[in-house]
C-alpha cells in the first residue's frame, strides 16, 4: 500500500475513532446467507439477554435522554460532523428487526452490517469480537423482544473522506482481532469471568486504554487511563499510585454499584453513564469477579500520571463552613466557590446531604488540568443508581469562561494542594464538546 494512502486511512480511522467510541453507524438491508438457523427466544433466554445488554451498555449509546429506549439518534459531535446512533429495536425497516442471528453476531464480531457495510469502529466491535455466540444470540432475543419502533437512522454528516465505509476494511486488517475470548489458564474461573465483563462484554479498555496513532489500543499499557471525548478515563491498573491498586475491595465495589467510594469521589461523565445504565445492575457475583480480575491487571503508570493527595493541608485545616487560616488565597475563583459552591461541597470537602458531595480524595479535583472537572462545571452531573445518586446543576449558562477557570483552579489548590493550570481558552472548548 503507498504511504499517502496509508496515511489518509490512518487518519481517517484515528477521527472516525475520535467518536467516541459511542455510535453502531448504520443498518443495510440485504440478507446475508447464514449457516446457522435462528434461535428460537425462550423467556429465560430474553431474561438472560436483557442482563447482557445492560452489561454491555447498550442504552448509552443508542438512547436519547428522555427518550424511547434503543431507538438511537444520540448526536456525537465530531470536529469533521455529526455521528448518530441508530436504532436497535425489531422494526424491520429502520431497526435490526430483519436481522437473522448471524448477521447480528457477524456484526458483534466483525464490525459488519447485514448486507456488508462496514460499521465504523465507533461501533466497540473490536471488544465485543470476545463475546461468544451464545450470549450474542441472547442480546438479539432480548433487543427483539421490546416493542419495534419506527425511527428511520438520522445521516451522519460526514465530508469525504469520512464518509467513505469502505476504508474501514484496511483498519480492520490492521486492528482488529476476530477471535473470542479464552479463559486465561494463570487465572481463576472468577478473575476469568471478571476479565470476559472487562474486556469483551463491557469493553472497558475502549476508554481506558490509551491508543496510538491509528487509533488501535495499546495492548501494552492495557487499562492505564486516556482522554477521550473531553474526558480523562482514569488508570484502573493494580498501579498503587495512579491506578486503583491502592482502593479496597469494599471500594471498588462501591464504586462500580453505586458510582461513589468513600475517600475517592464520584463516577461523572462517561463514567457514570456506565454506573447508571450498566454497572449496578451486574450481580453481586458479577461484581466481585469484576474487581477480582482488576486486581490482575499489571500495573501502569500510564501517559498522564495522576497522584491523588486526599488531605491536603488547606483542605483539613478547614471546617464544613469556612476555610481554614491556611487558605490564604484570595480573588474571582474562591468568590465563586463561596458562592455557588461551599454549601454543597462544604471547605472541609465532606460534601452535605450526600456523600456524592464529597471532593476529598477525588480524582477530578487532583487533576491540575482539571479536563473533568470543568465538564462537570460547565454540563452538570445527573445520577441515579438503586443505592443513592447525586445531582448537580450546570453552571455553564451562570458563569463565564474567566470565572469557571477562576473556581475551578480555586478547587483544584483547595482539595489537592495542586496549582491548576485551567485557563479560559479551555473552558471555552470545553463548552463544545
């Protein structure tokens, strides 16, 4: 293959890529010959089904807010155009409902539509390629179960070269591995499942793992954190240090059911979504083999190293109402803070009313770029579990660019003892995204 014409498909892969991770692009219609009959939906294979298809997070991508489930239209905003989900419910015009269990599966594993369109890697196809058949087929039966809607597939307004699937095939020969997971003999049958809900059916690795620059992930720094869509998926490597290596298992737990641990913050963005339509509803079994399998992963330091300090000295010299003598900082970012934000978050970061409050120890706060926490800022965060939940308004309308920088880096020195390097320019992009 010429350079140029590597050059333009890795690039046009790495901004495909740039999605998000979030988006099944489209739907053919042409059959595709199967060797394999249908099979046929049992209730308890649709039960079965409908707890894979939250584990593997579904809803997230192909539900609007405050919208009919699975039906797609989630707009992605990209720095080359618009991507939209599509819909996956049985409607055999505009849904997947005229899907034969091959096809559904091929897509899974291949990252191809009925008919033979490629899907772009948007679409996580290069993690779902290690779940196997049996609990793809149950996918399908639930997905075919719910009511079918007719909602045609909003056009993705991409520009050439973007737009052309075919490229996708070259990215696939070069990235993706069609192969279903195998249980890892050094492991245990639980630290095994744990690795099939990490790697293939929740597709962790699709956030938290960095990529290089074909947008392929670093098999090698598996886990250790990267930025994506405006947002830092922390390091979940066994690191002690910038990873989760250093949380009880109590915590992760926590975390993982609840989007809270005690002395480590609160899941937002990304993250939460993953709690809220996912997370909390995998079994107690499920999650223990999930922070069992955790434990495994070696630990990396990861590109962006993050050190948590969670009682910095300003911040635990403080009460709940008022800062302490060694907060000496004055001007717009503790103004604002003061303001808007102390009767929540209180200074001593305990957070009132909720523990969801709580800014000791969190990584967002400990971040000196502070990418998290001025989306947080700006969008607000909303979410709900079974155990609890936490809400809190955008700012983004209220304040100015100058003023959330000022508060963010007020934040950021206050609750972690770090100089934030925030600036208007970032708050202003941010905005976008």
């Amino acid at each position: 293959m010429k350079r140029s014409l590597a050059a333009a498909l890795t690039t046009a892969a790495l901004a495909l890529g740039l999605a998000g991770l979030v988006a099944l692009a489209s739907c053919a219609s042409p059959a595709q010959d199967g060797s394999a009959p249908d099979v046929a939906a049992s209730p308890a294979l649709i039960a079965r089904g409908q707890y894979l298809t939250r584990a593997a997070d579904c809803a997230a991508c192909h539900t609007v807010p405050g919208g009919k489930a699975f039906v797609g239209g989630y707009p992605f905003k990209l720095p080359f155009g618009t991507m939209y989900s599509t819909n996956i419910t049985p409607d055999r015009e505009t849904g997947i409902g005229a899907w034969s269990d091959d096809e559904f599966v091929r897509a899974l594993h291949q990252g191809i539509a009925k008919g033979g369109s490629h899907l772009y890697p948007a679409f996580p196809y290069t993690s779902y390629t290690g779940v196997s058949r049996d609990d793809a087929v149950a996918i399908k039966a639930y997905l075919f179960s719910l009511p079918a809607v007719h909602a045609p597939a909003k056009p993705n307004n991409f520009p050439f070269p973007f737009n052309q699937r075919w490229a996708m095939g070259f990215w696939n020969a070069v990235f993706l591995k069609d192969h279903r997971f195998s249980p890892a003999p050094a492991l245990s049958a639980q630290q095994n499942r744990g690795a099939y809900l990490a790697t293939a059916l929740g597709h962790c690795g699709e956030c938290h793992t960095p990529r290089n620059l074909g947008y392929g992930l670093k098999s090698d720094q598996q886990f250790a954190g990267a930025v994506l869509t405006g947002w830092h998926a922390w390091n979940i490597t066994s690191d002690k240090t910038g990873g989760v290596g250093g949380w009880s298992d109590q915590q992760l737990t926590a975390y993982l059911n609840t989007g809270h641990a005690d002395g480590h913050g609160s899941a937002g963005g990304p993250m939460g979504e993953a709690v809220e339509n996912s997370l909390q509803y995998l079994t107690p079994e499920d999650t223990a083999a999930l922070v069992a399998y955790l434990r495994t992963v070696p630990a990396h330091k990861g590109e962006d190293i993050l050190t948590v300090n969670p009682a910095p000295p300003v911040m635990t010299a403080s009460t709940a109402w008022g800062p302490g003598p060694q907060d000496t900082v004055t001007g717009l970012g503790k103004h604002v803070f003061e303001g808007a934000c102390a009767s929540c978050h209180q200074w001593n970061g305990q957070g009132q009313q909720t523990p969801y409050a709580a800014l000791a120890g969190s990584q967002a706060v400990n971040d000196p770029g502070g990418l998290n926490l001025v989306q947080v800022l700006i969008h607000g965060e909303r979410l709900h579990t079974a155990r609890g939940g936490a809400y809190m308004p955008a700012f983004g309308s209220a304040y100015t660019d100058q003023e959330l920088a000022a508060v963010a880096n007020y934040v950021i020195g206050h609750f972690s003892g770090k100089d934030g390097k925030v600036t208007p320019a970032m708050v202003r992009k941010a905005r976008s995204s």
